[in-house]
C-alpha cells in the first residue's frame, strides 16, 4: 500500500517553506533568454534547432529520369509483346546519368538508359534490362510497357515553394539531404549553449591532485561538464573556486562575457560558508530556495548581470539529481528545444521506495524487464554522498509529494536518464 502523508513538518523544515518542484522549474525557465541564431554550413547545424521556415526554390526531380537500368522505349511499341512471341527493336543509343545530350526516340526504336538518366526526347517508359534480352545492338521486349513505368516525373519529391524544414525543428540527417538537394547549404540556426560550471568549496582539489586529510577531488565539476555536453551545451569550467567573497565574484565577473548560463555547486546552503546567495545577489539577483524534494532541497535560482545562474546543493547525487530536474531543461530551452523534459515510463517497485513528507523523492533505479513491465530496483544506499548509486541507475523512480513509501508491485513513474 502506498502510504500518503498527514500535516506537518519534514525533516526539520516546515512544510509551508517549500517550494514545489514544478514552481522552481518555472522560475527558472523564466529567466532564460531568447537565444540569438547564428548562420552555420549545413553539416554543422546537425541536431540544432532551425531560426527559419525554409521553402524550397526548386522542384525535385529537375526533370524526367528513369528509376531502372534498362531501356527508353515508346510504350506502343510493345503491346503485343509476350514471352513467347517477344518484339526485337534497335538500340540507337546509350543514356547514362549525368549525360546532356540526348538521342532522339522514335517508334520502332530504343535507347539503353541507367539509372538517374534524363528521359530521352520521344519515349515514355523505361523497362527495366531484366525484363528484356539485354541486348546491345538489339534487344529483345518479353512484356508490354505502360506509359510512365520506372519514370520519375519532376516535383514528386518537392515542389517549387513549398516546405521543407520548419522553424523550431532539429536538424535531421534526412533534412540535410533534403536542404543539400535544394541547393540550401547555409541555415540559421540556435547555437549549442554556452555553460560555465562553476565549483566552490574549501575542501576541494583537482581530480588530477593527491587531498590532504578532509579533501576531497571536485567530481561535480567534471560531472556537470559531462551532463552540459551530454544536454546539448557546451561546457566551460572555471576550475575551483574557494569559499571566499572575492574569489566567487573573480569567478563569476570573468566568464560572463562568454556564458549563457551560469551551473554553480556548494555554498547554496545554510552553512556559514555559504557565500553563494550573497554573491549572486550582489551581481544582480538571487532566489534560495528549499524545494520540496530530496535529494537536492536547497536550491538557488538567479541571474549575473543579465546571464542566468542555476546554484545546485554540493553533495554529488543532489548536484545530479538536481541538474536534471532543473539546469538540462534550462539548457534545452536555451537551444530552442521544445522537448526540454526527459522521457518518463511506468514500472512497478521492485523493492519499497520511500521518500519524506511533503517531498518528492527521486530514487536512483535500475530498470529491469520482466514480463512485459519494467521493475525498478533502487541501485543500492540512497545517500546523498554515494556517487557510485548514479553512476549505476537508469532513471530516477519518482516518490510523489503526497506519498511517503510506495510498496512493492506498486506502480512508479521512472524519469528515464537516457533519451
Ligand atoms: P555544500 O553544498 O557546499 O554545503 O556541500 C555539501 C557537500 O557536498 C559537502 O560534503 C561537500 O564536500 C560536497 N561537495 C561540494 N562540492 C563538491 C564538489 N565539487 N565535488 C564533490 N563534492 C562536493
Ligand atoms: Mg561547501
């Protein structure tokens, strides 16, 4: 049985204080800016999201072309063709693709034509050569021909002026091939976002460096470059920064100039070295926030003069968690995309999932098929230090608000880590 929660309050927090995950995430969303297009050569627009509807200015095909290796023939010739009585006609000529000028066709008279090849003048099919004796000088029909067979006529494809691709729409490798065979080889398009991650903490060293007792290596910084990249944006780190006043604003005053937005972890807490809110704020404006969730309670939203910033808890699985409930949306949005959620899929507990009062619990699970559900099992301890519990899931099994345990069998929704 799912257990739902009473009044009350929730680990220390009043439930009153808390912010609901969605409201957060609306926040947030607020404040990301139009992005700006920039014009990029058409391979190098792959998986952007296009500026511009784009009409196409040709028609494809461009002309009249045989779909088969085979002959260009005039489709009365061969009505009484049959197997057993086939009709022999000279071959005038040969017409392969590419080629510009073209024999005439006549009744009574064939060309061998390849695939691509504009029809020559005066025919009005093509039968394909296996369908013939295959002969050079001479070839011999076993069948009739109808008028059109194996010809591709022209705009079949595309017509002049309409459609192709649509603004808001990600650049497919089919639409490539499409825009190529229109003659469009420059789009418009939203540029990758520009992320700078920014870690601080005391305690922290290089993944490179040997810590000290009480150090640690900064994973979040590496982690958070990896899930901008993996988001679609283009990470830029600002190596550590220490719990110091001066040394955040050093950090956030030199990358403005190049970021989009701003995904900062530690110091978003109560602690008192938790500069992070002051800075923010004295650079332009700051919200902390206790959202209604765990991992990853509190949470700061605000912007560095007009470049948005996203403050994550420092513990890793609540940076993670985090990060994909807030900043990849954001990041999605900054690329113009209208998909900025992950995908969700229903399973049943495997194990019982709990989560505290009045929050939403995002568990990491492993997804397991077993006849025809999906059952997420927790991938071990839930701590909020435990990296390796990420590293091992599939998606996060969502505990809602009103719920403090769901049951074995019982069912979940799974936000799936993957697309
Ligand atoms: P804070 O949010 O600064 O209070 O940090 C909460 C916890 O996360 C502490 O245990 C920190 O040592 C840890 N932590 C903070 N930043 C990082 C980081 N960049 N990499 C790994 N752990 C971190
Ligand atoms: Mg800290």
């Amino acid at each position: 049985m799912t257990r739902f929660v009473g009044q009350g309050r929730t680990e220390g927090t009043d439930a009153a204080e808390l912010v609901s995950v969605e409201d957060h995430l609306a926040g947030i969303l607020e404040g990301i800016p139009e992005a700006e297009p920039i014009e990029l050569r058409l391979v190098d627009a792959l998986g952007l999201v296009l500026a511009d509807d784009i009409s196409s200015e040709v028609e494809l095909p461009a002309f009249h072309n045989a779909a088969m290796d085979g002959y260009a023939v005039v489709a009365g010739d061969l009505v009484d063709a049959t197997q057993e009585a086939p009709t022999a006609l000279p071959v005038i000529g040969e017409v392969a693709a590419g080629m510009q000028e073209l024999p005439v066709v006549s009744s009574g008279r064939v060309v061998r034509i390849m695939t691509g090849a504009p029809i020559p003048p005066g025919a009005d099919a093509v039968v394909p050569v296996e369908l013939t004796s295959g002969g050079r000088a001479q070839v011999a029909f076993h069948t009739p021909a109808e008028v059109g067979q194996n010809v591709r006529g022209p705009g079949e494809d595309i017509q002049v002026g309409s459609p192709i691709v649509t603004a808001g729409r990600r650049l497919s490798p089919a639409d490539v091939a499409l825009l190529a065979a229109s003659g469009v080889t420059r789009v418009r398009c939203l540029p990758p976002p520009r992320v700078v991650v920014l870690s601080s903490g005391d305690e922290l060293v290089r993944a490179e460096d040997v810590p000290s007792t009480g150090q640690i290596r900064d994973s979040n910084g590496p982690m958070l470059a990896a899930l901008v990249r993996a988001a679609g944006g283009v990470p830029f780190s600002t190596g550590i920064v220490r719990d110091d006043r001066k040394a955040l604003m050093h950090a956030f005053d030199t990358n403005t100039g190049h970021a989009d937005l701003f995904v900062c972890t530690g110091g978003a807490s109560a602690g008192t070295r938790d500069l992070m809110p002051d800075v923010i704020a004295s650079l332009g404006e700051s919200h902390s926030v206790k959202v209604a969730m765990k991992p990853g309670m509190p949470q700061i939203r605000g912007r560095v003069g007009q470049v948005p910033v996203i403050g994550l808890p420092g513990n890793p699985v609540s940076a993670f968690v985090s990060f994909e409930v807030f900043a990849r949306p954001a990041i999605r949005r900054l690329q113009g995309r209208r998909d900025v959620a992950r995908p969700t899929v229903r399973a049943v507990a495997g194990e019982e999932l709990t989560a505290p009062p009045h929050k939403r619990g995002y568990t990491r699970v492993r997804l397991a098929r077993d006849e025809g559900r999906w059952v997420a099992h927790p991938t071990g301890p839930q701590g909020s230090h435990l990296i390796s519990s990420i590293s091992r899931a599939d998606g996060l099994a969502v505990v809602p608000e009103d719920a403090v345990e769901i049951a074995v069998g019982e069912q979940v929704v799974v936000h799936l880590l993957v697309d």
